[in-house]
C-alpha cells in the first residue's frame, strides 16, 4: 500500500485548535489609539464603582470615635512624610472645621517648627486668626513672620493691610517704618507714600520720597518726586528737586530722561528760556547717541516756542546728529564726512571745525591705491583751503600741505593737485623760493606730465622764459615720445620770436623713433612752416612723410596744401600720383576717398575736360555677398557688403565680363516669362468668351 501525503499544518494555539497564518501584514485603514478607547471606555462607564456610604453621627460618643479615627489618620500621614506641608494644612483646616481652635493652632504651630519658612503654612494660619476675628494672635503671628523672614514682601503686605483694616493708622505707620528699614523693592515704597496720601499726610509723603530716591537713585523715582511737588502745588519744590537730582547724576550718569522731565516742567510753568538751557545744556554735556529722545523733543520745543534762528539751530543739530551717526557706523565714508565740515563751516565755531577736520583725515584709506585715495584726499584739500581762507592762519595751512605731502606714498602713487596747490599758496605768500623749491621736489619725487605743466605755467605767468625752457628740457629728457610736450616747446619759441630754434625742436622731434601722436606733431610741424610761408620745406616735410606713410589723408592734405597756393598743376599730379598708389584691393575705399577729394578741387578749380576726366575715374557701386568667417569651423553663412568697381580694374577683369553676361541672360529670361503669362491671359480670356 502507498502511503497518503502528509499536508504540513499551520502554528496552533496553547489549546490546540488550529490557527490560520496572517497573510497580509499591512497596517488597517483605520487605526485605534489608546487614547480614543479610554474616551469609549468612560463614555459607556463599562467599570461603575458605588460611592462611598453616607455616616450619619447621631451622638457624642459616635462622634468621639470619628474624630479619633480621623486624627489617627492625619497623624500617620505626618508621620510617613513630616516635609510635606500639605498634610498639616489639610490637618489644620479639619481642625478649624471642628471649632477645635486650639488644637489647629497646635498643628499649626508643630507645622512651622518643621519648617518656619514655609508661606503657606504662616498664610493659612495668620488668615484662620483673622477670620474669627483674633487680632492679636494675628498680629503675634504677623511680627514672628516678619521678623523671622523680612525679605518676604507678602508678608508685610498683609500686615500693614489688616492694621489699616482695623483702622490702626498709627500702627500701619509703624509697621511700615519697620518695612523700610529693610530698604525693599520700590513698590513697598509707593505704598508708604500712598498709605499717606490717603490720610492726606503731604509732609510725612514729601519725607518718605526724601528716603526713598537716595535708597533707589534712579531717573525715574526723582522724576516721580518732582511731580509729587508739582500735582500738590509746590513748584519751587518741584524744580528744587529737579536740580538736586541734576546734582546728584553728576556729568558722569546723566541720562537723558532727567532733562526731558526738568524741561518739559518748566514749559510747562511758561518759562521758556529755562526749559531752551536746559536742552542746551543737555545736548552739550550728552553724547548724540545718548539723546536721541532729548533732540527729538528740543526740535519740538523749538518750533513751538522758538524764533527762526533756533528753529535753524534745531535743524542744524539734527543734520549733525545724522551725519555723526553715519561716521560712527563707517569712519571711511567720506561723503559723510564732507557733509558734515560743510555744516560745521556754515554755522560752527573755528575750533570745532578744526577739531572735526583733524578726526576725518585720521582714517587713512586701507587700500594703498590712488582710486581708494582719491577722496580722502579732498578732506586735505578742503582743511588747508579752509585754513588759509576762512581761519587766515598762513602757518596752519604750510603745516596741513606738509603733512599731506608726508603722509602719501609717492614711490606707489601721487596727486599733483597738493604739489600745485602748496606751490601756488607760496607764491600767493610771495615766497617764490619756496614755491619753486616744492615744484623741484615734486619733479624730482614723482616726474608726472601734470606736474611739469604746472611748474611751466607757474614760470610763464612770472615770464621766466628760461627756466621755462629748463623744464621743457627736463620733461622731454623724462619723456622723449610726449608729442605735446614737443609741440609745446616749439609754439614757445614761436611765441618768443625764435622761428630756427622752434625748427630745430620739430626736426628733433620727428626723428624720434617713438611717438605717441606722430600725425599730431607733421601736422603742427606743417602748419608752423605755412605760417612761416616756407613753401619749400612744407613740399619736402609733405614728401618726408609720404615716404613713412601713404596714408590717403596726407595726399589729400598735400594737394590741397598746393591748391591753397594756387598751384592747381601740382596738385593734380599729387591727385594723379595718389590715385595710381592706392591702387591695390586693400585700399579702395581710401582710394574713393582720394577721387572725391580730387573731383571737388577740379568742380572748384579745374575745366570741363579735367572734370569730365575725373568723373570716368570714379568707380561704380555694387552689393555682393561673401562667406563669413567662424573661428570654430562650423558654418558662418553668408553676408551682403558694398564694393567699389572701378573703370580700369573692371575693363581688364575676365571675372566682370562673365558678370556682365550672366545678368544679361537673367534679363532675358524674365522678358521671356512675362511674354509667357500675357499669352496665357489671352487664351483663358478667348475660351471665356
């Protein structure tokens, strides 16, 4: 016999029953939380416990045995943890509850000997003293209390209260007068004082205030003193206390609070020039950062009660206060500090806008450059212009040049405006010694175009001629390709009369090997010989330079040079000769430049053969198209471009003939096509009808 296949069963249970496997192990859709079946727990009240059984006590001795019971209970629970205070107040309060006022004092009491700086405990038992009225068991309590703990406030507090309560001024006082030996919070204070007013006592108030601003010196307690003296009528009081408070601050702690308070009290009293020195005086002794609110409320005074010079002075006080906000926050930004000297110059003292000068040029620029220079610089400027016009001290202003001459690094960068300044100051100080000393220096530092300028113009406005041409041989020897500088040197000796000298530094010049401007210098070199009328030398400067260069416009220069002269041969054959050198496929625009040039002077100057001649030499104009270059190698396409054809290139160019040919067959291909559509229209037109 063949056995039965064994089935491999499930897990079972400890009962043995079969249990089926969980296939999916997903978590449900919705999902229960805990706290979702206490609520259904309790809303269906699935566990009910019965309440407790009512006792009813129908004699003393049932009595007797509940409260021992009781009391049994609340001393074991003292006995397991005597620290917790809650147990003897609950004892206490059971105590009081059964009018057994002795025993509770009792819990009360062995509750403070466990610990004497519990508040509740004292609370509770001072309350229960007072809420069957034993006044001096509350009032023993209240003087253990306080005693024993002084720092509490409530406590003190509560006592002074019940004294008032019980209508017991003179103790209240007295209590009061304990408190504030302890010198606590000023809240404690306030309440003495209020205690007081309430019973109209201003003389025993006015003494409490007396202690209470030297034990809390602040701003704000005077203040409150002050106007005490104010809402009871003393005003001569009010402003003593105000100036003993100023007295008592010192310069050391003012605070900007005392003198808006003092301030707005004297405004308030009429007395507006008093309350404008107190505002001056305030804003004179404080820092702008520390009275922000007193300068807010000057400007308003002012333009309540002021004229327009101190509504002026005002708005002046509120620019500075700007401007030395801005410096505070960023000591190199000089922009604020020009605005700032230049409201000080307009409306300052002279000592104060030195003083203000002297602090912007002690922020040297970090960046050792002349752009990062170039601002600060100005500060300098301004302070000796300052010096030598407005305070009129001529040693101040020599000391402010030297010491920004001293202060610049002139092997990195310099600034020939200070050299030029000092210079020009020295002359103007009738000090030419010194003036030309400064400029030698200055050369002799830092050889700048400028500066050589500047020394020339000083020696020509003296008409020294010489040493004008000393520090035109120094320029030149510093800089050889300057063409100015060259052009310069020879329009002097032009000036002077010396024509061969003036030649002899143009000749110089054009044989350097290196120039800036060369067609600067033929060109003044020309027009100093025209002037001269030296008609030769310009013909051979002219071809001179036509062998450097075949620049179009010295051939247009050249014949129109002759033309001017009258000499309309030569300039046709320096027309003819340019034409035949721009010949090339490089130069056809300069060449069309050069024909134009050419058919102008023969319109003005030539006859109708010379000018007919001319217009068959001028070439035809033709768009065309070419590849465009791309670095890359890619595709550039195409692009259109003008181009000049001109009658002597056209007529030996096999290229151009073919053109020519192509557009004629592309005429008579479109003559053709339009006699095709004409024929066309005719036949549609014949089978319409």
């Amino acid at each position: 016999m063949s056995e039965a296949p064994q089935i491999k069963s499930g897990p079972t249970s400890a009962s043995g029953k079969h249990v089926g496997k969980v296939k999916n192990k997903l978590p449900a859709a919705i999902q229960i939380t805990a706290e979702q079946l206490l609520r259904e727990a309790k809303e269906r009240q699935l566990e009910i416990v019965a309440p407790p059984p009512r006792q009813k006590i129908t004699d003393p001795t049932e009595l007797a045995e509940y409260r021992m019971r009781k009391r049994k209970s609340f001393e074991d629970n003292i006995r397991k943890n005597r620290s917790v205070m809650v147990n003897w107040i609950k004892y206490a309060r059971w105590e009081e509850e059964q009018q057994e006022y002795p025993r509770a004092r009792s819990v009360y009491e062995r509750a403070l000997d466990v610990d004497h700086r519990c508040l509740p405990i004292w609370l509770k038992y001072t309350e229960m003293e007072m809420r069957h009225k034993q006044v001096n068991h509350a009032r023993n309590l209240w003087d253990r209390a306080v005693t024993l703990l002084p720092r509490i406030s409530q406590f003190w507090y509560k006592y002074t209260y019940m004294e008032e309560m019980l209508e017991n001024v003179a103790g209240a006082r007295q209590v009061f007068e304990r408190w504030m030996e302890w010198e606590p919070e000023e809240q404690a204070w306030s309440s003495y004082i209020n205690m007081e007013l309430r019973y109209k006592e201003i003389d025993r108030a006015r003494d409490i205030y007396q202690k209470f601003v030297l034990v809390h010196p602040t701003v704000k307690n005077w203040i409150k003193f002050a106007k005490f003296e104010e809402k009871h009528g003393n005003i001569g009081g009010s402003r003593e206390v105000y100036e003993r408070a100023v007295d008592f601050f010192g310069e050391d702690y003012m605070e900007e609070g005392l003198f808006i308070g003092f301030a707005r009290f004297e405004e308030g009293q009429k007395e507006f020039e008093r309350a404008r020195c107190i505002y001056k005086y305030a804003l004179e002794k404080l820092t702008k950062e520390q009275c922000p609110e007193l300068f807010k409320n000057y400007s308003i005074f002012e333009k309540k009660f002021g004229d327009r010079r101190g509504i002026e002075d005002v708005i002046i006080n509120k620019r500075r206060f700007k401007y030395e906000t801005e410096i505070k926050h960023n000591p190199l930004n000089y922009d604020a500090w020009f605005d700032l000297l230049r409201l000080l110059e307009a409306d300052g003292s002279l000592e104060d806008v030195r003083d203000t000068y002297e602090r912007a040029i002690a922020n040297i620029p970090l960046v050792v450059s002349k752009k990062g220079w170039r601002r600060y610089i100005y500060l300098w400027i301004n302070y000796a212009l300052f010096e030598e016009l407005e305070a009129e001290d001529t040693e101040k202003t020599r000391d402010v040049y030297k010491a920004c001459l001293e202060i610049i690094s002139h092997k990195k960068f310099t600034f020939g405006k200070i050299w030029l300044m000092f210079a020009q100051f020295e002359i103007r100080q009738k000090n030419i010694a010194d003036a030309r000393k400064i400029m030698g220096t200055s050369i002799g530092k830092c050889p700048k175009p400028k500066l050589f300028k500047g020394y020339i113009d000083l020696e020509l406005q003296m008409r020294e001629f010489d040493r004008c041409r000393k520090i035109y041989e120094k320029f030149l020897e510093h800089d050889m390709s300057n063409c100015n500088t060259w052009i310069k040197f020879a329009e002097l000796e032009t000036i002077l009369g010396d024509s061969e000298r003036a030649r002899a530094i143009f000749n110089l010049a054009i044989q350097q090997p290196l120039l800036d401007m060369p067609e600067v210098l033929w060109k003044a070199y020309i027009d100093f010989e025209v002037e001269e009328e030296e008609h030769e030398r310009v013909r051979a400067l002219y071809k001179s330079l036509l062998q450097r260069t075949k620049h179009v416009k010295v051939w247009i220069s050249y014949a129109n040079f002759e033309a001017s002269i009258d000499q309309g041969k030569l300039a046709r054959e320096i027309f003819s000769e340019a034409d035949r050198s721009l010949q090339s496929d490089t130069q056809k625009e300069e060449r069309v430049l050069c024909l134009e040039a050419w058919r102008d002077f023969e319109t003005a100057h030539g006859t109708p053969e010379t000018q007919d001649s001319i217009k068959k030499k001028m070439p035809r104009r033709v768009k065309k198209r070419r590849k465009i270059d791309v670095e890359e190698g890619g595709e550039g396409g195409w692009e259109e471009y003008w181009d000049y054809i001109f009658p002597d290139t056209e007529a030996n160019s096999a290229h151009m003939k073919l053109l020519q040919n192509a557009k004629m067959w592309k005429k008579q291909q479109v003559d053709e096509d339009s006699e095709s559509e004409s024929g066309e229209e005719e036949e549609e037109e014949d089978s319409q009808d």
